[in-house]
C-alpha cells in the first residue's frame, strides 16, 4: 500500500460544526495532505441533520469556519476527476460551495443543489456566471437522468436519512461512463469533535458517545464504502483515504464552551467532568502551541 505524504503549511482560521465540530480562532494549515489508496447521539440530536432551519441559521457562521477546512477535502476530490469548460458538475449537499466554488475554476457548468436555502443563498451570493444554485433534497433531485459528467457530494449524502437512496440518485443523474465521488468521514468525525470523543473514551470509558449518522458509520468502512458505491449504480469504485491536520490553537481551551458546546457529549459533561477534558486536552499538546488532530476522511471515486 503507497502513502503520499505532505505535510501541512500555512496557518487559516476555521470551524465546523457536529461531526467537525469547532469555533472561530483555531489554526488549521492550507493545501498540504497525507493520503493512502486502498481498494452523532440517536434521536433528537440525529434529527437536526434532516432540519433545513437547522442549517439555515448556521450557513454563515459554516461559510466563516468550516468551509476553509472541508474546502481541503473538496479540493482532494476534485484532483480526482478531469473536468474542462464543457464539463457538466453536480454537487450535492453542497453546503456553502466549497466543491462548487472550487470546480467552478475549471470553467465547468456548476450546479449545486442543498435542502437549506440559507446554504443555497450562500453559494449564490459568490455570483460566479458558471455556478447555479438551487434549493432541492437530495434524496429525490428534480433532475433528469444522466444529465452530469460529474456528480460529488462532499460530507453531504451520508448524512442523509436514506443515504442510499441518495447515492443512488446521484448515479442516476450522472451520464455513462461519468463519475461519481463521495467523501465521507472516517473514525468518529473530525477536528475537535474528533478529539473530545478521543478524550472523553479514555478518561470515561463507560460512557456511550454520541452515535454517528448511519451513513457514516457504515461508510468508514472502505470496502463496504465500494460495495454501497456499486449497489447504487456505479461501477470500478477506488476508495481512498485523505488526512488533514487540524490544527488546534490551545489557547481556544481558555474558553471550552467555544470549542465543544454544539457537541452533546460536552453538554452532558459536569463542570468537574469538563475541567478534566481541558487539562487532558492540554497535556496532549506537551506544552506546544498548536495540537495537531489528523482528521481523516474517505473518497469514493466511481464510474457510471
């Protein structure tokens, strides 16, 4: 198995939400990437995925953080696919564009489609000539078959609550012989999400963390992640794996609440329970300005 092997640069400012859960003032570095190639709580918590009003209310503060971060994953997907200016590109569950935007540079037709309006306005208000979007669930897209060169959903069809019918969709509308390319986190998440439930399993063992979607829990596993790729309509899948360092600014561990609240196990902890998260937090940077969370992530690439 070959690794190609890059290690990060320049410092950004970012943040997530829920599975990549993270607040503005934390450090994350630019283009670099590590890469391998191989062949969230139950109930009302799971629930907000499916809430448009949900994302709505988040899609700037999503554009302000966590756009930068996924933007590196959308940017690793797209090096996989050759697209021109006649290039026919669907993204869905677009989120505020950070595929859409990036694909627009090649000179491609950009559709980008997600349930949230406020995400829609989000992508719109970039006013590229080339990006069009557009309102639409991507369980049942009102488009027609085979319609797309290029069809991407970057962490957005595995949150789905029928993610395979949304896989599925997304094979329908892609035209033969083009492709189809998922990105899906693996592990628990990424970024500080990814790192409270590393600390929380170690210092609470008996704890139960917050489930993740069923989507990403099945997905993480790259085989099945193939299996799930060709049941959907494509064909000649390649699952691989991409790493970005997160980089955490441990100085945001002054205020806790910033970094962790939007994540139920934090909410659940005691104040005593929290105090413990930090310093254990802090001792894993070694006195270091920066703690380094290798988020990690797959990327289907398939073929119709």
């Amino acid at each position: 198995m070959e690794e190609d092997v890059e290690r990060p640069r320049e410092a950004a400012v970012f943040a997530h939400a829920t599975i990549l859960h993270a607040e503005p003032g934390i450090g994350n570095s630019g283009d670099s990437r590590y890469s391998k190639s191989y062949m969230y709580e139950g109930g009302s918590a799971l629930r907000e995925f499916e809430d448009p009003g949900r994302w709505n209310k988040a899609a700037e503060h999503y554009e302000r953080t966590a756009h930068p971060f996924t933007s590196r994953f959308a940017e690793a997907a797209l090096a996989r696919v050759p697209l021109t200016s006649g290039s026919r590109v669907l993204d869905v569950a677009a989120g505020t564009g950070a595929l859409a935007l990036a694909a627009a540079r090649t000179g491609a037709r950009i559709l980008a489609t997600d349930f949230s309006p406020g995400m829609v306005d989000r992508i719109a208000a970039a006013g590229l000539p080339n990006v069009e979007a557009k309102v639409m669930d991507g369980q049942a897209l009102d488009l027609p078959d085979a319609g797309f060169d290029a069809v991407f959903s970057i962490f957005g069809v595995i949150l789905f609550p029928d993610w395979r019918r949304g896989l599925a969709e997304m094979a329908r509308v892609t035209r033969p012989g083009g492709h189809g390319v998922v990105a899906t986190w693996q592990e628990q998440g990424a970024a500080t999400f990814l790192l409270l439930g590393r600390i929380r399993r170690t210092l609470f063992p008996d704890r139960e963390p917050t489930a993740m979607p069923e989507g990403v829990k099945i997905l993480g596993d790259p085989d099945v992640f193939a299996r799930e790729m060709v049941a959907a309509g494509y064909s000649d899948p390649r699952i691989e794996q991409v790493v970005f360092d997160y980089e955490l600014d441990v100085g945001m561990l002054d205020e806790p609440d910033t970094l962790f609240g939007m994540s139920a196990d934090w909410v659940a902890l005691s104040e005593e329970e929290k105090a413990v998260v930090v310093a254990e937090a802090r001792r894993m940077a070694a006195g270091s300005r920066i703690l380094l969370i290798p988020s990690v992530a797959l990327i289907a690439l398939a073929v119709r």
